[in-house]
C-alpha cells in the first residue's frame, strides 16, 4: 500500500478580520514547501474566498470550517459545500466538537454534511472524539465506535475522507494524552474503520490528532505509526508556531 500523506491542518476558529487573515495565510504560505505533506488552513467562511485570491503559490490547501448539508434553498445564514467550493476551498471540516456542542449537531447530521462536500468532490476532514468523562468512564472506544458509524458516510474512502480524532477535553485546554494513548486511540480508529470500509480504505485513510497539539509537543505525536497528522487550533494562529508543527513530522 502507498505511503499515507502527512497533512497538517490549521483551524482559525472564529479568529481573524481581513487584513490579518491575510496577513496570516500569506505568512503560512511563505514558510511552506519544504515538505511532501499536505498544509491546510480553514479561515472563517468570509474569508475564504479572500484567502485564496491572495495565495499565488498554490502551496496551501483551503478548507472550510463547516457547512450545510443541502446545495442552495432557504437556509437563512448557512453556506453549502457547493459554495465552499466556488471559493476556493478543497476540504471542509465537518463535526468540530464546537459544532456538535454549540449546535447541537448529530451524527447524521454530520454524515449528511460529509456527503454534501463528496457531492462537490471536496475533501471531508470528520471529527470525533471523546468527552473527559466519557474517557474517565472507560467508555473511549465505544464513543468513537458510536461517532463511526453515525458520522462516517459509506461512500467515505481515503481520497474524498480524512478523520480528526479529537479528544474533546484535550481542545484548547494544554492537555495531551501521552503519544501512546494517542496511537492506541488510533490504532483503533484505522482497526474500525477497516471493518466498516474495508483494509485497503482503512490503511490508506488519513487519521489526524487533534487538541492542544504545539511545537514542543507534536514530534512525539506525529512520529507515531497511525497519527498521519495534525488538526491544529490555537497554534495555527501564529505562522511560526504551525511551521513548527510541520516541522516535527518525521
Ligand atoms: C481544534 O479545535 O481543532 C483544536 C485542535 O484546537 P487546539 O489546537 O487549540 O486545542
């Protein structure tokens, strides 16, 4: 089987007006193309088409942070994954823990909208992850399990689907499990996700960690065998930081 691309993606959150957004995007595109690995920003949606405009180097990957599940149609405030894709954009983050909280987003919620960026031939980057008390609980496994099945579309394949394992209290929080934890957690996702979607689908698919991942922090993360990546959030807002991170694949 072919090597997995590494990818490294930045998510802005709800953080950047104008003009240090692009300030940002620029300064994450000068310090790219060192590496054969995917780098990745996910601006604010009104950002979006802006960003990619002022990128001349085509070094970066767009994504977006959300979208709606349908294409067009009366949806007051909602952007759909065609327009997304008018912008610029080549993936879109779907199932961001702030989502499923914030806005009360299901599973099938969630695998409706991955199928909505597949129709626009984009790339989905889904998350899950476990609450701190579900992890107390010992309930880890059957938590992901659950968020596999409910948000993974059947259609999901290692070109058009890239997971974020996203362990919900290490976001934002200067948490980490330890890089064993981490690749164990892994090692689990890629073992389910071949029953569901079969061995070559499961051994091709990205598999990214997410939450407080940092410079000092993400060699050990990365080297590890499943963790194909990063999902950054806060780091992602300082380009020296993010290039760091990228720095630390192996
Ligand atoms: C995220 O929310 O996707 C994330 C990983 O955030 P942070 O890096 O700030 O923990």
């Amino acid at each position: 089987t072919e090597p997995r691309r590494p990818v490294i993606a930045g998510n802005w959150k709800m953080n950047c007006l104008l003009d240090a957004g692009l300030d940002l995007a620029q300064a994450v595109e000068d310090g790219a193309g060192g590496r054969d690995c995917e780098i990745v920003i996910c601006p604010p949606h009104v950002l979006l088409h802006p960003v990619n405009v002022a990128l001349e180097d085509n070094l970066l990957g767009l994504g977006a942070q959300d979208c709606h599940v349908a294409e067009k149609g009366a949806h007051t405030g909602d952007v759909s994954a065609a327009m997304l894709a008018d912008a610029g954009c080549g993936y879109v983050i779907v199932g961001h823990s702030e989502r499923r909280v914030d806005h009360g987003e299901s599973d099938d919620l969630v695998r409706a909208k991955a199928e909505s960026v597949f129709a626009q031939e984009l790339v989905a980057i889904i998350c899950i992850g476990e609450t701190e008390a579900e992890r107390d609980d010992g309930r880890t496994e059957a938590v992901l399990a659950k968020q596999l099945d409910g948000s993974v579309p059947a259609g999901s394949n290692a070109a058009n689907t890239i997971i974020a394992y996203e362990p919900v209290w290490a976001i934002g929080t200067g948490k980490t499990p330890t890089a064993d934890e981490a690749q164990n957690v892994h090692s689990f996702i890629r073992r389910y996700l071949a029953e569901k979607l079969g061995d070559d689908i499961a051994s091709g698919m990205r598999i990214l960690y997410g939450g407080s991942m940092k410079p000092s922090n993400a060699a050990e993360l990365l080297a590890q065998a499943d963790i194909d990546g990063g999902l950054i959030g806060g780091a992602s807002l300082n380009a020296g930081d993010f290039h760091g991170i990228v720095e630390c694949l192996p």
